[in-house]
C-alpha cells in the first residue's frame, strides 16, 4: 500500500472539486485531488453538462435548418451519422478533461484514481488498482451525483439513464421519458431532433 501526506485533499474532481484543488494549490497548498473514474472533471464535464449541450447543439442546427425551409432555403432531410456525432461529443469533453489534467500539473495537483474511504478523521484509503493511504491536515468532500434507480423499473437493455443516453444507442425509436427536469428535457430535445419519437 503506498502512503502519501498532504495538507488539502480534495474528494471528486467536478466544478466543486477541481476549483477547489486549483484555489488552495494557488494559495501554495500541497494538494491531493482524488477521483473514482479514470479521467478528471466529474459529472458535469464527462456525463452531464458538456456532452448534453454540443448534443444540444447539433440539434439546434438541425431545427434551425429545418426551420429555414419556409423561408426559401432548403436543406433537404438531415443524414445523420449517429457514431461521427457521438465521437464529435466525445472529442469536446476530451478537450476539456485533457485541459484540466494539464492546469492540474501546472499548479502541482496530484491526482490519485480510485474511491475514497475514511479511515479515520485525518486519513482516507483510497481503493483504485492498488490501494493508497493519504494522510491530510484538510478535506473536502465534492462527490457530485450519479443516476438514480427507480425501484418500480425492471432490469431491461431497453432502459437508459442519462449517462446511457448521452451515447445515443437508438435515434429512430418511439421513447419514452421519464422526469422532465433539465436533464431530461435537454435529451428529449436531442433525440427528437435526431428523429425519434418522444412521450413524457
């Protein structure tokens, strides 16, 4: 088991955590900055905000598109290649994760990969392909969101959340939604566009 000492680790590496980190090693803290998944930026930049919006984005130029045909310029119907648009996605959130990696290393943030675990109030044993014991002075917690099971919903290949969305599995289908929050409503904008047909 390797062990580490900091005086700040932070916990999650989304918008809370990262800027966490990046503010206290700009104080000159020695900071540890721990995320369960492979690549830094959290929720929000790897399966949430960013990916949804240059989704979104491509279905408003669709519409827009569409919208311009009864003003005298057509574009005829959109062939849309499903797999080029989910890597164009991909490539975005990339972009960003790999600028957060290098504004780590500028300011000297050491990231650690695996889950959080408190052992004790000053010690954490964080368990990723080996296991790491991290002493630390201060903490904070910025583990984010993850999707939620609903208990009334069988186990189906048909059944997505919102990160499963965001791959796009199936654009042609009738489907339907459930929860009309930003979430929802932002996927339900991108698969109508991309011609499925939608119920809420």
């Amino acid at each position: 088991m390797n062990t580490k000492e900091t005086e700040v680790v932070v916990i999650g590496s989304g918008p809370g955590g990262y800027t966490a980190a990046f503010r206290a090693a700009d104080l000159d803290k020695k900071v540890i900055l721990v995320e369960r998944e492979p690549v830094i930026g959290g929720v929000c930049l790897n399966v949430g905000c960013i990916p949804s919006k240059a989704l979104l984005h491509s279905a408003k130029v669709i519409e827009e598109a569409q919208e311009m045909s009864q003003h005298g310029i057509n574009f005829g119907k959109p062939k849309i290649d499903v797999k080029k648009l989910v890597e164009w996605k991909n490539s975005v959130v990339s972009k960003l994760t790999g600028g957060l990696k290098m504004l780590a290393k500028q300011r000297q943030v050491e990231i650690v990969q695996g889950t959080a675990e408190f052992v004790s109030s000053h010690e954490i044993v964080v368990k990723g392909k080996e296991e790491t014991r991290i002493k630390f002075a201060n903490d904070i917690i910025a583990v984010g969101s993850e999707p939620v099971k609903l208990p009334f919903i069988p186990e189906d290949p048909r059944i997505i959340d919102s990160t499963g969305a965001l791959e796009l599995p199936k654009t042609d289908a009738k489907i339907l939604v459930l929860g009309g929050g930003v979430i929802g409503l932002e996927m339900s904008t991108v698969f109508h566009a991309l011609g499925a047909e939608l119920k809420w």
